[in-house]
C-alpha cells in the first residue's frame, strides 16, 4: 500500500516567507504533526537565494540586487546563488527513518530525483540522472567557477540535452530531510550575472559563455510553451510516480503558519542570517 503524502501549493511568497515555511514544514514534521510533504511554491518579488556558506561580500554585488528590485535570502541549504524567477520551485520533506530513503545525502538526491526526472517524462521532455560516478562524467560536467548554481550539477541532479534544467540543495535537522530546488521554465541569464561579482569584465564574459552551454530553460528545449501550471501538474505526477506515494492536496497547519511567521521575524527576513558571511 502506497503511502500518504501531503501536497501544498503555497503560491507566490517573499523570500523570507518562503524559506520560513520550508523549515517550519520540518520543524512540525519531526515533532509528528505533519506527514511527509512535496510543496510547490513562487517568488514575489523574484529573488537570488544563496547557499547556506556562500560570502555575500565576496559574491554578490549588493547594490545592483538592490537596484533590481531583487529580493534576497540566505538558505538554510548549501549550493551556489539561485536567480528565483520564471520557474517552479519545489519543496520534499520527509524523516531520515522513511522506509526505503537511504541515510547518505547522495543516495537520497537519486531517490527523490526520481520523482524530478518522472516529471521531465511528462513534459515529453528526455532528462536524465547525472551520478558523476567516473572522471570523465566530472570533467564534463565541472564547474567554470561563478557564484551560480546552474553552473553545473551536482551528483543526481537533471540535465536536458547535456544542460542543467533543475538545481537542488539539502539540509538535515532533527532527523529530517529538506531537499528544496528550482525548475527552470525560462531563465534570464542577464540579469543573474548583473548582480554577481567576479574578478573582471573579462571573466564574467567568459563565465556567461560557459553558462549557457551548462545550464538550459525548460521552454528552450520544449516544443511547446510550459506555463507554471502545466509543470506543477506534470510534477506532482512525476513525483507520486518515481516516489510511489499517494500525494493528498492539503494546507499548512496553524502551527506551521505561526512557526514561520516567528521564522521570518528572527532569522529568513533578518540581515544577522541572510548577511551573515
């Protein structure tokens, strides 16, 4: 018998709101509150996230993001800075103990890829599962050295056409697993590496050059227009399909409305978290 699953669409939600949420669905899942949950969410205003140990000061050119209209947060996931924008963004959260999850962080990415490259099949699309197992699968696949996620994938993580198309990052606390990444339907590179630092003009050319050989958009390669909804669709089926799990639509508790409200006052919409290093 398949198990029961919880499927929240959040909607469009501000950076902090959005990251607040993700740890409050863990907070109440490892308490017994909540079962296991795949939430589907927005950006509004759109965002550049950066992982857990990224350097703002080093990375990120503050001014321009500002200029931008850009929101901005710190993860509580490692990984490289993300542009939130034209793409489905995803949430898992589900206990270490989960029967058939396995305990290392590389085994659970393929698992609960499984469910990403499902909803790739249903976008008649043809991804597949990076594993980076040989030298040569790490040589092809190795990053050029910017700030930005999409640079290139990380073990398990899905490519189109040789291309990263979805970026994923994991945390673990209290005996819980979140693993939160982006799909991208479009992207604009522009704007991602305007607001990046790198040593000189000259780099950052060559690094955007290289960027779009790495990483591609899901309405690049589809034959025809991908709206959010079609993709939120096709992977709420992929995922019930890789997973094999039932996913029952619901809503956040109470608890979890109040435990991420209190989450972006002391942490997600702080400059103490999000400017920390």
């Amino acid at each position: 018998m398949k198990e029961t699953w919880r499927l929240l669409h959040t909607g469009w939600r501000s950076s902090a709101e959005n990251m607040a949420i993700d740890e409050a669905i863990l907070i109440a899942h490892s308490e017994g509150k909540t079962p296991p949950t795949i939430r589907f969410y927005g950006w509004d205003p759109a965002t550049l996230s950066i992982g857990y140990f990224q350097k703002v000061d080093k990375e990120l050119d503050m001014d321009r993001l500002r200029k931008r209209k850009l929101g901005f947060v710190r993860r509580p996931t490692g990984g490289r800075a993300v542009l939130h924008d034209q793409e489905v963004t995803y949430s898992v959260i589900v206990g270490e103990d989960y029967p058939g999850m396995p305990t290392s962080v590389t085994d659970s990415y393929r698992v609960i890829s499984q469910g990403l490259l499902e909803g790739f099949r249903k976008l008649d699309l043809s991804a597949e599962m990076v594993p980076l197992e040989t030298e040569e699968e790490k040589e092809k696949y190795a990053s050029m050295g910017s700030a930005a996620c999409f640079d290139s994938p990380s073990n398990y993580e899905l490519v189109v056409e040789g291309r990263k198309v979805a970026g994923s990052a994991q945390t673990r606390q209290r005996g819980v697993i979140l693993q939160h990444g982006s799909i991208l339907l479009d992207m604009d590179v522009d704007l991602l590496f305007d607001v990046l630092r790198f040593p000189s003009e000259r780099v950052k050319q060559r690094l955007k050059e290289g960027f779009f050989q790495k990483a591609v958009a899901i309405n690049e390669v589809s034959t025809t227009p991908i709206s959010v909804e079609q993709a939120v669709q096709a992977f709420t089926e992929g995922f019930a399909i890789g997973m094999d799990i039932h996913l029952e639509p619901g809503e956040l508790t109470p608890y979890e409305e109040t435990l991420a409200q209190d989450l972006v006052r002391t942490r997600y919409g702080t400059e103490a978290w999000n400017l920390k290093r």
